[in-house]
C-alpha cells in the first residue's frame, strides 16, 4: 500500500489532509473528492500560480509554507498572505470565474507540497457541498477585503 493508501482511523491521510483543509465536507463527500486530488511539489522560491492567469486548480498546503503576492498597477509587489499546512488558495479566481489575482509561490528557504484539484473538479465539489461553497465564499470575501488593503496603501 503507498502512504495515501494506508488508512488511519478510517482515512487515508489525504483524506484527512482534505478533511482538515475543508472541515463543511462531509465523510461521503471526502471519500467521494479525495481521488480527485494530486500530490504535487514545488521548489523552494518556485512560482505556483501567477498574477493574471486564468483559474484552473485549486490547492491545499500540506507541506511547506507559500506567500501570495500582489503587484500593484505601479508594478510595486506586496506580500498579502501566507498559507501553512491545512490552508488552501486559488478558490477566488474559480468562485468568480477570474483571472488570477495574485502570484503565489513557495517561500525561498523550503519546497512545499500541495493536493492539486482541477477546476472542473472543484466546480463539482462545490455543486456538492453548499456548506463548504459558503465556507470558501466566506473566506474569499476575507481575503479580497485584505487585497484590497494593500491596494489602497
């Protein structure tokens, strides 16, 4: 069995890697999302989503940290935010179905591994959980609001 194979009370650690991540999903809905996830790593310093692009996945912290950051229309960058292990980042630009907002990238002095979730895969996540739709809606408008902080200074 590989390491996401092995079960532990009950889940595989992906599943309790989502779990964690996305607490509104319920047990059926984990078990259900849980194939459609990617392990994937980055370099230290390596870029995982840039400014401006088009959405197309979804990306959980599992190990590693990664900063997001914003370029300014003065072309000035400001880092926004971190994400930890458990956290997630790339849900605004799929919810509003726009170009990437920030750049987002491993942080210089370690590599970072994430579950990586296509987009279309995303968008039938959230067709299955309103709850979790409304828990990613909730924390996007928080997110914005800081963006928009930044924007303003």
């Amino acid at each position: 069995m590989s390491g996401d194979e092995q079960k532990a009370g009950g889940l595989t650690p992906r599943e309790l890697e989502l779990a964690h991540a996305l607490p509104r999903l319920t047990p059926e809905q984990v078990a259900q999302v849980s194939p459609r996830l990617k392990r994937e790593a980055f370099a230290p310093g390596e870029v995982i989503i840039r400014q401006g692009d088009l959405p197309d996945r979804f990306y959980i912290v599992i190990f590693g940290q990664v900063e997001i950051i914003y370029e300014d229309l003065e072309n000035r960058t400001h880092t926004v935010d971190m994400r930890k292990p458990g956290e997630f980042f790339g849900e605004t630009a799929l919810l509003q179905n726009r170009p990437r907002s920030a750049t987002v990238r491993a942080l210089e002095d370690k590599a970072v591994e994430l579950l990586v979730m296509e987009g279309e895969d995303f968008k039938a996540m959230m067709d299955e959980s309103k709850a979790t739709e409304m828990h990613l809606a909730q924390e996007m408008i928080q997110r914005l609001i800081r963006l928009a902080d930044v924007e303003e200074d």
